[in-house]
C-alpha cells in the first residue's frame, strides 16, 4: 500500500471514528487533534489535501452553511 493511500485511510478512519462519537460535523483540525494525541501528527495542511481526496471520492461532503464537513454514509467506501 502506498504511502499516500495509507494516510488517505488513515485520514477516513478518524473522520468515521469522530462521526461514531456523536459528532455530526467536522474540520480538518478535528482530525489533526486525533492524530496528534496518538502520536502520529499531520499538518493540517496535509489533512486538508486528504480532505480533498475524499470529497472527491464522494465520501465526505462540505456543508457551506456552517463551513464544516459531513461524512456521507450513503456513499460506496472506494478506499476501502
């Protein structure tokens, strides 16, 4: 698995980890506070690229009303 691959996955499990908490919403920085308390920072500039990748891929949306993202669970897990 390629290293960018593996941060994209790494990425999508803490967004989903985030969501089973409660949380309906969430940005980039909510991701890198995960991170960095386990021990394995990324930027945030690195976790907004990852962000992109999964907008694209239809696995995240952003809500423009409240500049925060949403998981979209009706959508098929292409990194999976």
């Amino acid at each position: 698995m390629s290293i960018e691959l593996r941060r994209t996955k790494t990425v999508l499990a803490v967004i989903e980890e985030i969501v089973s908490q409660g949380r309906t919403q969430f940005r980039p920085g909510d991701v890198a506070t995960v991170l960095r308390d386990r021990g394995e920072p990324l930027g945030v500039w690195e976790i907004q690229g990852e962000f992109s990748i999964l907008e694209a891929e239809s696995l995240i949306k952003l809500d423009p009303t409240t500049a925060q993202y949403l998981l979209d669970e009706s959508a098929t897990r292409k990194t999976s």
